[in-house]
C-alpha cells in the first residue's frame, strides 16, 4: 500500500488495483478510514479533527488524487502529494 502524503499524523495511501468508488484510505491513532476525493467519509472510523483536515487537504489536492488513483489502476508508481501544512 503506497502511502501517499503524511500531515499531522495522519497517513494516507491507496492500494493498487483497488475497487471503485475512487477512494484513498488514511489512518490516525490507530484508526482507519476510507475517504472519497471530496474527503468524504466512506468507510471505517476517524475522529471528527481528523476528518476536518483530510476534508481540507482533499480541497487542494483532488487532481493528484485523480491521477494516483488512475496511476494505481493501472498499477504505475504513484506520486507523493504535498501534506497539508
């Protein structure tokens, strides 16, 4: 699972060849969540702060979460996405 970004400790990585919806997956103290690119929760758990940030950077960087998911579709190297500062 290639991990994509690191802010605020949270990571957040796409699997490759993974199924649709577009979606990345983030984990933060132990939890684990889906997230569309809008930074939607999907799936899984996440505190309320967590989700607030993941939303914010989702806002910045939905090209790049476009072109990785496709780049994992297609099982090609993914690019790191600038972390929210």
């Amino acid at each position: 699972m290639p991990r994509i970004s690191m802010f605020f400790g949270i990571v957040v990585y796409m699997y490759y060849d993974d199924h649709k919806p577009p979606h990345f997956h983030a984990s933060y103290e132990g939890l684990e969540a889906m997230f569309d690119f809008e930074g939607n929760l999907i799936k899984g758990f996440m505190l309320i702060r967590a989700q607030k940030l993941i939303k914010e950077w989702c806002s910045l960087h939905k090209k790049e979460l476009k072109e990785n998911w496709e780049s994992a579709r297609e099982s090609k190297p993914l690019n790191w996405v600038e972390p929210l500062r």
